[in-house]
C-alpha cells in the first residue's frame, strides 16, 4: 500500500486526524477536522518559515465556524 501511494504522488501521511476519526467511529461518535498547514519542514535544509499562513488563518477560521454553524 505504501508504494501505491507512492506511485500516486503522496509524500506525507496524516495519523493524528486518522486516529481521532478510528476513535470516533469506534465510539459512535460524529467526527470531523479541518486541516489546516502553514508550515513544512519536509526539507529542514530548505525551510522557508515565511509568516505561518498568517494571510489565509483567518479564512480558515471563518470556514471552521461556517461549518459548525450548520451542524
């Protein structure tokens, strides 16, 4: 599986989002997330630290709250 994902470009693998939806799902419970990434350090030897996606925090936000308004 790890080469087939490979072979469709991924690089990276999420496990906290994937663990809280396992225990929810085990628990019956209703789950969501909202990812949200300003930063990589996939490549320390060429870090960018640029401003932590201070320009789109705010949209996220917004979109956070828009969703949970209409739960």
């Amino acid at each position: 599986m790890v080469e087939y994902r490979k072979s469709e470009g991924c690089s990276t693998v999420e496990m906290e989002c994937a663990a809280l939806a396992a225990c929810a799902q085990k628990r019956g419970a209703s789950f969501g997330q909202i990812l949200y990434t300003a930063d990589s350090l996939a490549n320390i030897y060429a870090h960018d630290e640029r401003d932590w996606g201070k320009g789109s925090l705010r949209k996220a936000l917004e979109l956070c709250i828009a969703v949970l308004r209409t739960i």
